[in-house]
C-alpha cells in the first residue's frame, strides 16, 4: 500500500531484518519520520518480542476495517502464517485470523455523551479526508458494530476449514520441534534471496533441525540453499493440495551435501527436518 505510513514498510530487507533482529528499523533512516529511527535489540531473548500479522489497532484504525484475509490471497493468508508461528518469537493471533474470518473489525464506540460522538465521527472523517471516496462507517452507528462480530460458522467450510488445519499444523510442528520449540534466535541462520522475495530461516536445537523456506513472491522460485550435509524431509508445503493449494512444487526429500536446491511455489512456506539415523542419533 501507498500511504506514507505502509511506504515505511514494504521493502523485503526490512522483513528480513525484522525477522533477524526482531526490529525493523534498527536505526536506518525511515523516510516517514524524516529520520533515523530505531534499535538493536542485541541482547534480548525472542520471548519478549511479540509478532503477529495484524493487531486490533492495526485493522481497526483502517479506513474500512479490513482483515488481512480481505487484502491478501488465500495463499498469501497460510504463508503469513507460518512467518509468524515458525519465527523464534511470540505469536500473537488476532481473533478469528486462524480461519481467515471475512467480516472486517471496524472503528465502533457505544458514548451516551453526544458532544463526544460527534467528536469522534469528525475525527475519523479528518483522519482520513486525504484518502478520498466515502467516508469511514460511523463509529457509533451499531451496524458499525454488528458488521464487525465474528462467524464462527466459517471455521468449518472450504477454505476456512483449510486455513484453520494449517494453523493447528503449524502450532503442532512449532510445539514437538526442539528446533521449534523455543523462541531463540540465537540458533538460527538467516538467508535471504532477495532478487527472488525468498527468506530461508535454518533453526537448530541440538542435533534437530528445521529449514523454513519462505515465497514472497506471486511467481515460483528456485534457489540453492547451504545446509547441513544429509537428508531433509519435507514436513509441511502450504501448496499441498492437503491445505487447499495450487500443488506443491518443494521436492519431498532434499539429499544435501552441503547444498540444497529448492523449488517454491508462489505465496509458499516448505519447511524440512533434517532426518536422523536412530542408531546413531545423527
């Protein structure tokens, strides 16, 4: 999106320093704010860093209360998912993200001062005067209201059912991982393609290993990836038929001697566990 304040984030280094870092902005210039802006959080762990896709804020102070559900494809919806929930940080879902909930949340209030309603409905038609077209729904109005509330009918129909069964994957893999499990940053490795849109994350715990290949892009990537020398499985394809999508097009095993290839579809997650031997445990 174009506005000065979405400008500020839609370049694919900052997610991957975000991703890295935990922080966009780490005190590079933000065009914006006409300054440089930000931190290095060096030494704090993951598990203070709160991430998420939207927030209430985020949804709510839009113009119309959209979802990222509304803005962004279905495909787009699962691999949203899995950067959050696979990222060595905290999640945090907004409700009825994890089916992909339609109705937007928009900006309602219930004032019995009418002074006060009339100085909320003014504020949001100036807040929003540069944008053009119709003007906000009115925050007081309980339509407004009633449009916002979830249907919990949903989690059980087509692709809704679909998004839903990816997240309970995606928390089911981030919970018996060892690699997953924890949210510390300090055992992961970061590499980005950026000419692709491609951000691969290898998270490690002991001798478990995970590698999450992320497609930002709408077109099928391929790119080589150095990993660990052995044989990795792929454990979760957001492009499988399995979760709704177009057909997978990650290979099933990737055997690595150092490096692998990889094939993405667009809009896609893969992830991988590299596979050990029982007998020697490597």
């Amino acid at each position: 999106e174009e506005s000065p304040y979405h400008r500020d984030y839609n370049q694919f280094d900052l997610l991957v320093t975000a991703y890295q870092h935990g922080y966009a902005y780490t005190g590079q210039f933000c065009a914006s704010r006409e300054r440089r802006h930000g931190n290095q959080p060096v030494n704090l762990p993951g598990r203070q860093f709160v991430v998420c896709i939207q927030n209430h804020d985020q949804i709510g102070n839009r113009k119309f209360g959209e979802r990222f559900a509304a803005l962004a494809g279905f495909e787009a919806q699962k691999l949203a998912a899995a950067t959050v929930l696979l990222a060595p940080y905290t999640p945090m879902l907004f409700m009825g993200e994890e089916y992909g909930e339609a109705a937007p949340f928009q900006y309602f209030v219930d004032f019995s001062d009418p002074g006060l309603v009339e100085a909320v409905r003014k504020g949001r038609k100036e807040e929003f005067q540069m944008t053009g077209g119709d003007d906000p729904p009115d925050p007081q109005a309980e339509e407004t209201f009633r449009r916002s509330k979830l249907d919990w009918s949903l989690r059980g129909r087509g692709r809704h059912g679909a998004v839903l069964g990816f997240y309970r994957e995606l928390l089911r893999l981030r919970r018996e991982s060892p690699a997953l499990r924890f949210p510390d940053r300090e055992r992961m490795r970061v590499t980005p393609f950026a000419e692709h849109r491609v951000l691969v994350a290898e998270r490690w715990d002991g001798d478990d290993e995970t590698l999450i290949a992320m497609n930002f892009a709408d077109r099928p990537a391929e790119v080589a990836v150095k990993v660990r020398a052995g044989t990795w499985d792929r454990v979760l394809d957001s492009a499988d038929a399995r979760w709704g999508g177009p057909g997978a097009l990650a290979p099933e095993e990737l055997v690595a001697n150092g490096e692998a290839r990889l094939v993405l579809a667009p809009h896609s997650v893969a992830v991988y566990a590299l596979r050990v031997d029982p007998l020697t445990n490597r």
